[in-house]
C-alpha cells in the first residue's frame, strides 16, 4: 500500500480538479502516439494515423484520451487502493487488448509532460514529484496482472 502524505493528495485532487479534460487528455494520447509510434498498433481500429496531422485530428484519439483522464479520476477518488480500483483494467489489458504494460509509462510520461506544459512555472518540483508519484502507482496497478 502507498502512504500519502496531506500535501501530495492535496496536489494530486487539484491537478485533476483543475485540469480540461477534453484538452489535455487528447494531447497526451496524441503526444504518446507521435512520439512512441510503436504504440499506434493498439489503435487500429482508429483510422488514419498516418503523421502527426492525422493523429491530432482524429476524433477517436481524442475521445479515448478523455477516456483515460476519466480512468485516473478514479484513482484519485480512491488513492488508498489504486490496486483494486484497477484489477479489471488491468486484466482487460492484458488478455483481451494484450498492451504491452510499458505503454502506460509511456502515456504517463507524456501525461506529465502535457500538463507540466498547461501549468508552466507553477509546475513546481513539488508537484511533479506528486503527479509522478501518482501516476507511478496507477501504471504499476495497470501492470499488475502481467507480473
């Protein structure tokens, strides 16, 4: 079980309080897809994602980066037990989807990167040290089923 401190879950509610969704969420999903192309391969289904033009376009890229900031909501409503809040994700993403579990760190990177972006100086070491603590923990639930 991860220990969090007052500040970090401080942190962590106002980032994911403060944060437009339907903004950030596609931007990350794109910038992983751009950067780490490899991972385009989950993604099939999604039509053209030829170059970046065609990704950041695509309205099924965007829809499912909003998708995914809403799965973390749940692990910030319940960071006491990230473990169990994502049991069956993690199990569809590993037996239905077969994602290889580095591609969440990947995402959680970009997520990172995204939001660090939107916030500027007032991404403080402070609060980096929380989201990447946070979303340490949310990859490491989703890959639990692979271990």
């Amino acid at each position: 079980m991860v220990e969090w401190s007052d500040s970090e879950r401080n942190i962590i509610t106002s980032i994911f309080s403060s944060l437009d969704y339907d903004d950030i969420g596609p931007k990350a999903l794109c910038r992983c897809l751009i950067v780490y192309p490899w991972t385009q391969r989950y993604f099939g289904g999604y039509g053209n994602l030829y170059n970046a033009t065609a990704i950041k376009s695509n309205p099924l890229i965007a829809a499912h980066g909003v998708k995914v900031l809403h799965g973390l909501d749940r692990a910030v409503k319940n960071m006491d037990d990230i473990k169990a809040t994502y049991a069956e994700l993690s199990v569809l993403h590993s037996e239905k989807l077969h994602v290889d579990p580095d591609n969440f760190r990947l995402l959680a990177d970009c997520l990172a990167i995204v939001i660090a972006g939107k916030m500027g100086p007032a991404f403080t070491s402070e609060i980096q040290a929380a989201l990447q603590k946070f979303v340490a923990v949310v990859v490491n639930a989703l890959g639990r089923q692979y271990h």
